[in-house]
C-alpha cells in the first residue's frame, strides 16, 4: 500500500472537492530517511531533507543564485556547437539526446560559465548541469572551461568548478577524453596567474571528471554524502574481489582519507567559500596604517646622543655617555 497515493491524495481530494485536481509535485520523498516533505518546505530548505539532513541534488541556476552577492551573475558565451563525430546510436541517435536534452533544460550544454561577485570580490564560476545528459563532459563543456579559465585571468578573479557529472561522454570518444587534458592545462594557467581555483564537489562526481580538473583545486569543499569517484563501487568489488566499506566514494570518507579539505553544509558553502576566498586573496592592507609624526611642534622632546669622533685605541673601552646629557 503507497500511505501516499492510497491515503493522503484522496483525503486531499475530499477536501478541496473531488473535481479538482491535485498536483504530483505536492510532497517528495527524502531518498535517505523516506520521510515524506512538502514542496515548499524542500525549497526553503534548499533541498536538504530537514529529518535527516541529506542533501538532495540542485538545480544550476538555484546553486548560482545562492553563491553569488545578491543572486545576481552574469553568463558567458562560449564555443557549445555539439558535433557527432562518430554518428553515434544506441537506442536513438546522438543528436536527437542532444535535442532532448537542450529542449528539457534550455541550456545549450552541460556547463554554464557564470561571473560576478563573491563576497565583493572577482569571481568566475564553470558550474555543471547534472539534468543534461548526467552532466557528462564533451567537447563543448572542455570549451567552456577553458573559456572560464581565460575569463577569469582577464577579469582578475578567482576560478571556481562546480562538478555534477557521470564523467566523460562516451558518444564522443576520445574527442571526450581529451577534454580531460584540456581542462587540467586550463586550471594551470589560472594557476600560474597566482589566482586561486576552488573546486566545489557536488553528488554526483565520477568518471573523467574526478581523474582530471575536479581534484586539481587549491582547497576541495564538497557536500554532506555527495559521490566522489572514478569506477562505480561494483566494477571496483567485482575486479578487487572484496567487499568496500559502507560510505566508500562519499564527501566524508575522503575528507577522512585527505582527498577533500572540508565537507560544508549547503546552507553554509557561500560563507565558508567567501572566507576562503578573503585568506588566499587578502588585497587589503596587511595591518593597520600608522601615520608617522612629521611635525617639530608634535615631535617629543629629546636630545641626539653625541658623535665620538675620536678614534678608540684597540682594547680600549668606549667612553659612556651619560642619558642626561
């Protein structure tokens, strides 16, 4: 028996009257705990289940809108025309997931490349749309790193990725794989800059993405229980014949391990990033400005200690000079 469909939609139905009709979208099921959460408690919430704390996968533009000064960013314009090279089909063709998937989200890829401001300072963000394709990283979305990175040199700004991916897209071939080359040389040149790149792992990040950019980050934050991985947990059970821990491949087990700097919780990422951001680019003065005393009227009343021009014969002491005088 579904409590949900069986039971609360009919009692709904009764009370607003049996001819109307009552939205699926009503209440979600925390995939953790399985409690039951209405639609705008989730969205005051941010998507985080508020019985058990699981942090529930977000939207691009909602994640933008939550990082940057006042919700308010700019978008730019890379190179997204997605090719077929290898004509690819399975169950339908290559271009027409494209397509769908275009259609599904109005992006043009898997990436929006957005700047503004953090904090009051200079900040570029490549962030992933896991709803397109799962994320995966093409040709396209190669494009748009490098376009980030570039961005981010021009405009002084410190460079922030924000993975949601399954990896590499396998309907590129090694045009896909590629990418992941492309992108590590990208985040170097942000580097050699002396920019600081920050990497915010979200659930999920796997495949080419986590072997390339995604674990190259001065400083790694991540959410609470987001997947961080290269191969899934079965293909690696099944080639090292052994069973893996329970939370292996989660936030908490690599900051355990050293592979994450810190797990933050959704409601605290801006925060804790702009404070990261204000100690690796501190443009301020490094103390507090003395001014110096310049006037005779303001100067303290003393006296110069008085020159020996005498030569002092070797062995000999010096003579003392009496403070008084």
């Amino acid at each position: 028996m579904n409590w949900l469909k069986d039971f609360v939609r009919p009692k709904l139905k009764e009370l607003v009257g049996g001819g109307k009709d009552i939205p699926e979208n009503l209440w979600h099921q925390c995939p953790s705990c399985q409690q039951m959460i209405f639609h705008r408690d989730l969205e005051a919430n941010i998507n985080v289940c508020q019985h058990c704390g699981h942090h529930m996968r977000i939207g691009v533009g909602k994640r933008l809108e939550l990082l940057f000064d006042g919700g308010e960013y700019k978008t730019a314009q890379f190179a997204s025309q997605v090719t077929d090279p290898l004509k690819f089909k399975d169950i339908k063709k290559y271009s027409d997931r494209i397509k769908d998937s275009q259609a599904k989200t109005a992006e043009e890829d898997a990436l929006i490349v957005a700047h503004g401001k953090m904090g009051g300072q200079n900040v570029v963000i490549a962030a992933f749309n896991f709803a397109f394709m799962g994320g995966s990283m093409g040709t396209a979305v190669g494009e748009g790193i490098l376009t980030a990175s570039r961005l981010a040199q021009v405009q002084d700004a410190s460079l922030i990725i924000i993975p949601a991916s399954g990896g590499a897209r396998m309907q590129e071939g090694i045009l896909s794989l590629m990418q992941m080359a492309r992108t590590t040389i990208a985040v170097e040149e942000v580097k050699e800059k002396g920019l600081p790149y920050l990497v915010l792992l979200t659930d999920p990040t796997t495949g080419g993405v986590s072997a390339s950019f995604a674990m190259l980050g001065d400083v790694a934050v991540a959410e609470p229980g987001c997947v961080i991985g290269f191969a899934g947990r079965r293909v690696i059970e099944q080639t090292i014949r052994e069973q893996l821990p329970e939370d292996f491949q989660t936030a908490e087990y690599l900051l355990d391990h050293g592979m994450v700097d810190m797990v933050v919780e959704r409601k605290d990422l801006r925060s804790t990033i702009i404070r990261v951001l204000s100690l690796l680019r501190n443009t301020g003065a490094p103390a507090d400005v003395v001014e110096l005393l310049t006037d005779p009227v303001m100067m303290p009343d003393t006296k110069p200690a008085p020159i020996i021009d005498a030569p002092i014969p070797h062995g000999a002491r010096p003579p003392e000079v009496d403070p008084k005088t």
